[in-house]
C-alpha cells in the first residue's frame, strides 16, 4: 500500500470515529486496531524513506569528495601545505 493511500484511509477512519459516536463496540475495536496497524505501516514507510534519503546524501557527499581528491587546485594546496610543515 502506498503512502497516500494509507494516509487516506488512516484520515477516513480516524473522520469516523471522531463524527459516529455510536459506532457499536466490535466495529469500534475493529477500527482502531486497523487504524494501529496503518499508523506501525506509515511508521515503516517514513523509515524506510529516511535511510534511501539518507543512503543518497551519503553517495552525494562520497562523490564531492573523490571529485575533490580529483580536483588538481586542491590536490597542489594540499600538496603545498605539506610542504611548508
């Protein structure tokens, strides 16, 4: 299930409970054990989004700093102030 259709329901779920105050017991426990399990299922998504987010800024930052390894104004300063030491 994608995001957003979990969210819709979630939203559509959390509506009834909030505007039918006389929703019979089991349909009521049946509604907010399913609205949990959406709630532990978008906890999941978020997660996973997280690291492949945090996956690519890592990859990102790894390729600025071979690029400047590469970099030959850098590689000579860095060169240079070994030098001077």
């Amino acid at each position: 299930m994608t995001y957003a259709a979990l969210t819709a329901e979630l939203d559509a779920l959390l509506h009834e409970l909030e505007f039918t105050p006389d929703l019979p017991l089991d349909e009521l426990t049946q509604k907010v054990q399913r609205a949990y399990a959406l709630i532990g299922e978008g906890r999941a998504h978020l997660r996973a989004a997280e690291e492949a987010v945090t996956r690519v800024i890592d990859a990102f930052g790894e390729e600025e700093e071979d690029e400047e390894d590469d970099d030959p104004i850098t590689t000579t300063a860095a060169l240079d102030e070994q030098d001077d030491e």
